[in-house]
C-alpha cells in the first residue's frame, strides 16, 4: 500500500447517486485495507453549517462562503492523505462553479470569478469523477428521496449539467454514467482508484 493516500471528488447534479457511491466505495475500499474518509461540501463545520441552514440572500457572499469553508476543508482532507488516508469528498470546487454561474435570474455569478477565487484555496484532486445523469432521471430519483431543495429545479439543473460537462473537459475530469445500476459505476470507479494506487 503506497504511504501517501489518494484525494478523490464525486461530483455531479443533485440525484446522481453520489453519496450511494461515496459509501460503496468505503465498504470496498476498506476490505481492501486501505483506511478511508469520507467527507462532503459543504462541511458540517461553522462556515458549512450556515451554508446548509440558511438563505444568504447574496450569490457573491454564497460563494465566498463556500470558499472560506473549502479553504479549511481542504488542510484537513490533505493532511489525511498525507498520513495515508484515500479522501472521499462528496461536492468540491466544480460544484461552485457549476451551480452558481448556472442561476436562471440575475443571481447568476461569472464562472471566471467563481475560478478565480477558488484556485487560491483548492488542491487538484488525484482523480474527479462526474457522475452524469439525464436531469429529469436525476429529478425523478431526488422525488423518490422525498428532498427538494432551491437548486433541484428541473430547467436550472439541465444548465448545471451542462457546465459540469465542460468543466470535465477542460479539466480532464472522469465523466462517468450514473445511469448504470449503482454497483457497475461502483465497479468502474474502485478499478480508476485502485489503478491509481498502484
């Protein structure tokens, strides 16, 4: 087993089966002996937990907010790593980019911003995968959940696809199939992992 871990991103639009995988991969991971973490964004630390539980009111102050509360995020998934721990990180910098320059009204937020800001916080993760799905499958799936927040629209997520798209390409990101039955993608994403530990 290599002595440094592996920082690894599920992203993708609300209802793509992120946090499914997420625990998957645990479960796989650690049978393998390997000492997993897994986290999400944004964190259930202060900044995160305003986040979560409260409408700023301003898109710009969201994203900072976001920001400051992946600056500290981020030390703390790196030092795992750094110890030997494979990170698991459900959401990280493309969400922002994805979801707040994808508003439909005058809240949108100009994605060089958005990167520009982002860039003096994050580390590139080992390996990012988006998780793709038709929007209204994703949709259907989020209303079997029986959650829906502001951001699970149907027209305003066919945009955050979108972006999450070409964010993949210019970022050489993983586009995976979240169509497949959860233990294929499961399958598919723990071989681009263990190969990357090789």
């Amino acid at each position: 087993m290599s002595a440094k871990g592996l920082f690894v991103v599920l992203d993708g639009i609300d209802g793509t089966g992120k946090t499914t995988l997420s625990k998957c991969l645990e479960k796989q991971l650690s049978s393998l002996g390997y000492k997993v973490f897994l986290t999400a964004e944004p964190t259930n630390g202060t900044i995160g937990s305003i986040l979560r539980n409260t409408d700023i009111g301003d898109s710009k102050a969201e994203a900072l907010m976001f920001v400051a509360d992946r600056s500290l995020h981020t030390k703390e998934m790196i030092s795992r790593v750094d110890d030997g721990e494979i990170v698991i990180c459900d959401r990280y910098y493309a969400s922002t980019l994805a979801y707040q320059s994808s508003q439909l009204d005058d809240t949108a937020v100009d994605i060089e911003w958005l990167k520009q800001i982002n860039d003096g916080v994050i580390v590139e993760p080992d390996l990012t995968f988006i998780l793709d799905l038709d929007p209204e499958e994703a949709s259907e799936r989020v209303d079997n959940r029986g959650e829906r927040s502001r951001f699970e629209r149907l027209e305003y997520q066919k945009r955050v696809r979108d972006c999450y798209l070409r964010i993949a390409k210019e970022r050489n990101f993983i586009i995976t199939d979240a169509s497949l039955p959860a233990e294929q993608v499961c399958s598919e994403v723990l071989a681009k992992i263990t190969g990357k530990l090789r």
